[in-house]
C-alpha cells in the first residue's frame, strides 16, 4: 500500500555549503541505517517471542511493549527524515507539475502547515508528558516509566516543528530571491 | 467556522501537503477554535493510535516486499511465471497478471511489484507486439491485484479501523484477487488473439521445471504466511515477522544475492515508508475520535436509514463513491478516514464487514492505477518513459475489466467469505 509521494529532495546552491551538505548527507544515511537496524531488533523480538510462545511453551513478558515502542520511535524518526526529504505521503500532482515560484510557494504552505499544526502537537504532548511524569506511571511488561515511550511523540513534533520552521525560511528565502527550483521530481 | 473546517483540509489536500499534516492541522483548528476539548486528549489519542501490536505487521510485510526486490526473489518469481505460460496468445500478458499475483502474495506492495514488472516485462511486451501504451496499461493496472491478495496492508488498516479480524480479511481476500487475476488473465488472452498479437516462446518441461526449482524458496513464502495464518500457528503479526526472517534467510543464504549491509538498507527503507504510512494512522485516530465523540458516524447511519436504501443500492453508492475517492486519495488515507464511517452503515444494512472490506479495498486498488491520481500511473510512467495520457488509453480497457470485477465481488458476498468462516 503506497501513495502518491512528493519526493523532491533539496538540492545546494553551487559554492560555499559542501562541508555541511557532506555532513547533512552522511547524518542521513547514520539515520536510515539506525532506523534499518531498529526494525530488525523489532522483527528479532517477534520471532523470539512467537518461537518461545509456540515452540517453548513460554511468554516472554515485555516483549510485545518492547516492539510496540521501539516502533513509535522508528515512526516519529521517520516521520521527521521524511518532513526533511519531502518525502511524506500526499496528493502529489500540483507539486509534481508545478514550477519556479509556484513550487516555491506551495512549499512554503505545506512548511507553514507543519509549523504550526506540529507546534501545536509539540504543546499537547509537553503537557501529556509532563503529567505522566508527575503521577510516576510504569508499563505493565516491562515497567518501564511511560514518560519513555511517549517522549517519542514529544521529541518527534519538537523536531518536526524545527524541520518545519527551518524549511519554512529557506523556502521563503527562495520564493523572495525568485531562486529557480533545485528539487528533483519524483 | 464548520465550513472553514471543511474546506482548509481540502485546500491542503489538493496543495500537495502530507495527508498526516492535513489530518493534524484539522484537528488542531477544531481543539483551537472549535472544541472545549482539553490539548492532552490529542497526544494521548495519537499515542493510543500506534499503541496497537497488529499495527507491526505494517513494517514488517513492508520489509519482506524491500527484502523480495533487493534479493532477486522477484526477477525469479516473474521467470518462473514465464516459464510456465508457454505457448500460448497472450502468455507474455498473463505472465505479467502471474507475476503480479505471486509477488502480492508475499508482500502486497502494488507499487513494488509494478516498479518490478515493468522494468522487467515492459520492453519484452512491447517487443511481443503489445504496444507501448498497452503494455504500460498492463503492468500499471495489474499491480492491483497485490492490494487484494494477502498479506495485504491495506486489509491490515482496514481491520484496525473497522476493528474486524485482520485473518479473517486475508483469507476473505484471496478468492476476490484470483478473480481479478483471472479476469485479466482472461481478457489479454481475448485480446492477443482478436488484434492477432504474435505468439512468442514455447512450453519447455527442462526450462519450467529448472526456473521452478530456481524460485522454489520464493513460492514457499507465502504458502509458509498464509498456510501459518490459515491453520492458526501464528497471528497476521507474527506471520509478518517471520516472512522477513525467512526472507533474510533466502537472500542472505540460499540465493546469495544480499550482504548484512544491504539488508540493513532494505530494513532502513522498510521503516521509512512504513513510518510515513503509520503517522497517518495516528494523525487519522485523532480525526476519526473527534469525529466519534461529535457522533459524526451515527449521525450518517440515521441519515442513511432515513433514505431507506436497500443494501444492494448502497453497495452501488458506495462502490461509485469509493471509485471517484480512490482516484485521489491513497489507500491507507481513504480507509483511514472512511472505514470508521462506512462500516456502521453497511452494518446497519446487514452487509457482512469482512465482505465490506474487500469491497472497500477492492475499490482503492482500482484507483491505484485509475487516472488522474493513481500511483501505479506514475511509477508506469517512470519505468517506462512513456507520458500520462499514453498510459491512461491504456489503462482504459483494463478499467473496465476492474470494474466488471468489482460488481461480481460487490454483489457475491460468497466470493469473499467462502474462505473467511473457516479461520
């Protein structure tokens, strides 16, 4: 199951920025790997865990609460790599067939959009966490403090809303300059 | 107010913004300006929207469809598909229809199986006699055989959503999908030989049963999945999680074609789509509690009763509605959102919500490849260079095959849960 996605990737003004993009580049690819091994763990768990249940006889407590959360972690990392690529699931057509400053500026939409709505995600969940933190609660499985598992929504729209507003200015920065588009179409 | 509501959405939507964000900024102007709900409920719904162990099986059936591309399984799966067609009008076409249906058995990404088949097929069915615009039309509008057969994410969501039983989708799925298949099937042989497309190749025993051998670990994929689910060894979750060992088994050890390193870049790019596809499920939970809580669903079964539509009437608006939706909207967007507001209706009118839900994503995988939004139309149009109207002509015929499915799905209830009672 997929869908439409607007895969342009943000491309560098000649000179200047090479160091950083180097750095922005192989931070990437640390990350993609990171997430790759994450899911890996994931799946590892799972078999262990339905081996030991069918084979064994025997449930291994905590796993079920492991995979669950380590997976809220893979999706809100995720979720902010893709903000950064541009690479989040959308109705693709108008960014697809739009040019120059059009594209400019419906950038500048979908990073306001992001700014504001993952802004406001970031408020709900400071106030979630901080509560749960306050009243001391723990997972069943493996008692863990749930303020673990849901720092991960905490510091996904933290990053998304700081993705956001860094693309919000470099795409209003391009859309004021006239800049011509330097993202590839998917 | 209630209209800005409703349009600023769809201003976002039509603008290319990601769906989690329209989902999410919706939202965020009800609890702002609309709603005296308290902001911790938006959290707290959004956490509860991942917090689900079924929702695993989404990353990690999208890890052995990363897994079956990387490795080679899939070029294997396709030449054994055309080893066995042999001689026939049209073997090229059903090869392509084969493929598709084996490769959707073992990770249900339409999209990986066409970026597959057509990168494969698509010049030795041009060089076949299909033409350009056919063959794309093809492989674009085979891939939605994928979505139907399990293991299917689409059936995954639509289970979550509806709160059915995910098992019970997949084997509900598996007649519907050989329907289509065969459909397919049925009309490039017609085809092939009305327009007097020449036949290539011939049945060779020492070929088919060498190219057999060669994706023999490849076809024990999915009897392994479906056969463990079917007999109740292991749950849609669990299954999801050992067809990625066993995945990671057959490249790494049998064929050989895959290093630690590039497993671990599957397992990467597995997690990257399956992150954007879940941030809309917990965008979507947020929307569809507020929604609930506003008795927004209740509010349509009383307004749906009130029309005194039959079953069969609704069926028919629903599959018009579901085709006009799936033209623009993704799956996974479209089950989200409508799934919550469908199922109470046809369940109200006594239609069976399995069968509902193979209906319901049998409709979103015709509009995978139904012009103007399809997805599958874009990937044709990257694997084969051809422009979008060339592909829509040839689309067409196939749509109409789709479509002639779809009725025979809607209206035989037995198709779909022949199998579904016996889980």
């Amino acid at each position: 199951m997929e869908a439409a996605v607007d895969t342009g990737r943000s491309g560098t003004r000649g000179g200047g920025g090479g160091a950083s993009v180097t750095f922005a580049v192989r931070a990437k690819e640390a990350a993609h790997r990171v997430l790759g091994v994450a899911l890996i763990l994931v799946v590892g768990a799972n078999v262990f865990n339905a081996t030991g249940r069918y084979v064994l006889g025997y449930s291994f407590t905590g796993t079920d609460e492991f995979m669950v959360y380590t997976m809220i972690w893979v999706v809100m990392a995720g979720a902010v790599m893709s903000l950064a690529s541009r690479e989040h699931i959308g109705i693709n057509l108008l960014p697809f067939y739009a040019r120059g400053r059009l594209r400019h500026l419906l950038h500048c939409i979908h990073d306001l959009t992001a700014l504001l709505a993952c802004g406001y995600a970031t408020y709900a969940s400071v106030g979630f966490v901080t509560r749960i933190a306050r009243l001391g609660t723990k997972s069943m499985g493996l008692g863990l403090p749930m303020t673990m598992p849901h720092a991960a929504l905490l510091a996904g729209f933290a990053a998304l809303t700081l993705v956001a507003g860094l693309l919000l200015m470099r795409s209003i920065l391009a859309l004021m300059r006239g800049e011509p588009h330097t993202e590839e179409r998917s | 107010m209630t209209a800005v509501l409703a349009i600023v959405p769809l201003a976002l939507l039509a603008l290319g913004t990601p769906v989690f964000l329209v989902f999410l900024a919706a939202v965020t102007l009800t609890l702002v300006f609309v709603l005296p709900i308290p902001p911790l409920a938006l959290h707290q719904v959004m956490f509860g929207g991942l917090d689900h162990y079924a929702l695993l099986a989404i990353p990690f059936f999208v890890f052995a469809g990363e897994l079956m591309g990387a490795s080679g399984i899939a070029s294997r799966l396709i030449a054994w598909v055309l080893a066995l067609v042999g001689r026939m009008p049209g073997s090229l076409g059903v090869a392509t229809v084969g493929a598709s249906t084996a490769m959707g058995a073992i990770s249900g990404s339409s999209v990986a199986a066409v970026g597959a088949l057509g990168k494969t097929l698509y010049p030795r069915l041009v060089e076949g006699g299909y033409g350009r615009e056919r063959a794309a039309g093809l492989i674009a509008s085979s891939g939605a055989v994928d979505i139907v057969i399990p293991p299917s994410i689409a059936m995954i969501l639509y289970g979550l959503a509806a709160e059915q039983s995910i098992p019970r989708l997949f084997m509900a799925g598996i007649l519907p999908g050989l329907l289509i298949a065969s459909m397919i099937s049925v009309f490039i042989v017609l085809m092939a030989t009305v327009k007097g497309i020449p036949v290539v190749g011939r049945f060779d025993v020492r070929k088919a049963l060498s190219a057999t051998k060669d994706a023999v670990a490849a076809l024990f994929m999915p009897v392994f999945v479906l056969g463990g689910i079917y007999n109740g060894w292991f749950s849609p979750t669990e299954a999801g999680g050992f067809a990625c060992l066993y995945a990671m088994i057959v490249a790494r050890f049998v064929y050989r074609s895959m290093s630690w390193g590039d497993i671990v870049q599957a397992a990467g790019n597995a997690a990257m789509l399956s992150a954007r596809i879940m941030v809309i499920v917990a965008a979507a939970s947020i929307a569809t509690w507020l929604l609930t809580t506003q008795g927004v669903p209740q509010a349509i079964v009383t307004w749906i009763e009130a029309l005194d539509m039959s079953p069969v009437m609704f069926l028919l608006v629903v599959n018009m509605v579901l085709l006009g939706i799936g033209c623009l909207l993704d799956p996974t967007t479209a089950i989200l959102v409508l799934a919550p507001l469908l199922v109470p209706i046809a369940v109200s009118l006594g239609v069976d919500p399995v069968h509902f839900g193979i209906v319901m994503t049998v409709n979103l995988a015709i509009g995978m490849f139904t012009p103007p939004f399809g997805l599958n139309i874009f990937v044709a149009q990257s694997v084969t260079g051809l422009p979008a109207h060339a592909i829509y002509r040839g689309i067409v015929p196939f749509l109409a095959v789709l479509v002639t499915a779809l009725l025979i799905i809607t209206y035989v209830p037995a198709l779909s849960l022949a199998l579904a009672p016996a889980i």
